[in-house]
C-alpha cells in the first residue's frame, strides 16, 4: 500500500476517531499533564539550583568580599602585618571592569559583655557599609554613614542581641584584648540575621573603621585586607590573576571560594541534585508517553491488522504513531512552559515560598534561568522525545497481521 496524504488521514481516524474508548482518552491526557508536569519542574528545580548557586556566592561575597588583598604571612610571624594601603594601587583595582567596590577592612577579635552575658564577636571595621545591606536582611536601625569620626556605633547579627538581651539604642560594652585591656561602650545601631556564622567562625559585627584605627594604633592608610565585590563571582579566577601581577611580592589575593571552600563544596552539590531529579523526570515522562501509545494501538488493533493484510507497512504506520506521539508531547511542552512562566513570576514578584535566612542566607526560594539555559534545555527535550517515541512507534509497528487481528 503505497503512502499517501489520504492513507496518513485514514491512519489518523482509525487511531484518534471520536469513537475512541474513554480509556485511551484518560491516559492520553495523562501523558499530556505527566510531560507538562516534567518540563515544569526540571526547568523550575534547575532555575532554584541556580539561584542556590548564583544569589549565596553573590550576597555572601558583598558581605566577606569575593576577592581580598592582603599581606602574606609567614612563618615566624605570629601575626599577619597590616597592609598598607596605596592609593595607586587601590585606584587601579577600581579600574577593572569586574570590579564593583574596593573597600578597606580592619579585622579584630573582641568580647562584648552585658548584665546577662558574654560573646564573643569578630568586629569588621569599614568605612562605608555597601548598599543596600549586603549580610542577610537589616531587620532593625539603618546604616550611619560612618565618616572619618568618634562614632561609637555597632550593627549587630540578631542572635548575639537576642543572647545578650540587647535592642536598639542600647549600650554593649565591648573588651578588646590587648595589652593593656581595652574596653569601649558603643550603641546598637542596627539588627541583622547573620547567615553562614560557622563559615566565618564566629558572629561579624560591623563598626566604625575609625574606631578599630584608634584601639590598634593605625594609621588611616592601614587596613587588614582590601575587600572587592565583584559584579560575577564566577569571574573571581580570572580577575584574581589579573591582580595578582599587580601586587609586589609580599601581598596576595584570596578569592572567596579559597577562603570558604565548604560553601562551594555544599553548592556544588545540587548539581547532583539536578541530576537526580532529571533521571526521575525523564523515567516517569517516557514511560506514560509510550504506556499512552502502545494503548492507542492496542484498542486500534483489529482496524490495523485489517489495514496491514491489504499491504499497509511498518513505515508509515509508524510515522502516524510518531507524529500522535510528538502531538501530545507538544501539548505537554506548552502546558509546561506555561506553568513555569507563572510560577517563576508569582515567586519573584510575590515571594510566596520563604526560606530561614540564618541556614540558607536566603529569605526566599531564589530562582535565576537565562533564555539560553531554557532554549538549551527544551531544545534537547523535545530532540530526545522525539527519537525515544520514533523507536517505540517503530517497535509498535512491527506487530505481525495475525497478532493484531482477532476472530471472533
């Protein structure tokens, strides 16, 4: 039976004819609503993967800095010596296109004590806190401007204040520990959550560089390290061997993931993740679409059986297999790509699934997919259904006369 548009019209109707049971309708549109529901959720769970991986790195690195300069230590030092800051240099780091701030940083470590108890905190004294506020969320105060002055201020993490019984507008007295002690009553300014605390060892409070320049005995020209926000952490690499042929031979440049190697460790491991979730996706998808096929055939056996015995081949049966198939994969890939079109808005404009930003840095589910990254993935979906429905079309096809024709 040669092939022809009427033959392909008539294979149609005999698989797909109004008369068709209310079986075969149910697990077509199964099939239909499972390839929706597999596209939606691997694109949205591949879309949080890369939020997980994008936002973390990116926020923590406007908290800690992706890349930091500073002096190397050696080992008979028992302290690292302060960097000296050259405004050459510094001008020069902020010339890189990369580059978003360069801040002056002094580290010390210091008890803060009040009528209920102690803590120990790692003060970070900066200039200018970056907007808006990079650690976590501000939850109470603003951030001062902190110029060259006698500001005696902190902002502290929300669950050293909850421990110490502190709130805003109250005095924290704060011992550094030198020789001789010093001590320094300063004023909570500002509450903030202080996410990823055990990647930095112990609470960050943020004071006035000012302050910490005058407990040390520094000049203004001193810091602990220079601290640089990037605009894509996933440059750090790159932009660090830039800069490190600019440094003398004394200083070095750490990225971030040098610093908090099991951060990246714990972000790399959603890739697993997503692999996982693929294979699931992918088993469940390809086995209701050809479940959905190979019934259509078998409710349709007697009228192809009849149409093989007058010379009807394999070829052409299988293609109208293909094309019923393809047809309800295409259904599926809309309906799909509908669903994660609303649930990415609704969860970017209305933040409807929230996280604890003391675990995971995040107040809510972030979700980051580029145009390409959906091309890509849609693309190699719809290539890789369409050969695994050609191969159980033909598969189908290949059921003798006698197989598919019953006497009664």
């Amino acid at each position: 039976m040669a092939w022809s548009p009427e033959l392909r019209k008539l294979l149609n109707r005999t698989l797909t004819g109004s008369h068709a049971g209310q079986h075969t309708r149910t697990v077509q549109r199964l099939a239909v609503l499972s390839t929706a529901a597999g596209i939606c959720l691997y694109l949205l769970g591949h879309a949080v993967v890369n939020g997980f991986q994008w936002e973390i790195p990116q926020r923590m690195g406007r908290f800690w800095g992706h890349l930091q300069v500073r002096n190397l230590q050696t080992t008979e030092q028992e302290y690292r010596e302060p960097l000296k800051v050259h405004q050459s240099l510094r001008r020069t780091l902020e010339q890189e296109p990369e580059v978003v701030r360069v801040s002056p940083v002094i580290l010390v470590p210091a008890l803060a004590q009040t009528k209920v108890g102690m803590e120990g905190l790692l003060l970070k004294g900066m200039d200018t806190v970056p907007q808006p506020f990079p650690a976590g969320t501000l939850i109470q105060g603003k951030i001062p401007p902190w110029p060259q002055g006698n500001a005696q201020e902190i902002i502290l993490p929300q669950d050293v204040a909850n421990d110490l019984h502190l709130k805003l507008g109250d005095k924290l007295t704060v011992y550094f520990m030198q020789e001789p002690v010093r001590m320094r009553s300063l004023r909570v300014v500002g509450l903030f959550e202080m996410p990823m605390q055990s990647e930095l060892g112990r609470p960050v409070a943020l004071v006035p560089a000012a302050l910490l320049s005058r407990i040390l005995g520094w000049g203004p020209d001193r810091c602990s390290h220079l601290e640089l926000e990037l605009k894509n952490f996933e440059r750090m690499a790159s932009v660090r061997d830039r800069i490190e042929t600019m440094l003398p031979v004394q200083q070095e440049c750490l990225t971030l993931q040098d610093q908090m190697p099991s951060l990246f460790e714990w972000l790399n491991f959603f890739d697993t993740n997503r692999l996982v979730l693929l294979l699931l996706l992918a088993s469940v998808g390809a086995v209701n679409l050809i479940s959905a096929l190979f019934i259509l055939l078998l409710e349709r056996q007697n009228s192809l059986g009849i149409l093989q015995s007058l010379g009807l081949r394999s070829g052409p049966l299988a293609l109208v297999v293909w094309q019923l198939g393809m047809r309800m994969v295409l259904q599926g890939w809309l309906l799909g790509n509908l669903c994660l079109g609303i649930l990415m808005f609704s969860q970017i404009r209305y933040r409807w699934f929230g996280l604890d930003p003391g675990s995971y840095y995040l107040d809510a589910v972030p979700l980051r997919l580029a145009w390409s990254e959906w091309a890509l993935v849609n693309g190699w979906a719809l290539a890789a259904t369409a050969i695994l429905l050609y191969l159980a079309a033909f598969f189908f096809a290949q059921r003798t006369v006698d197989r598919n024709i019953k006497f009664s």
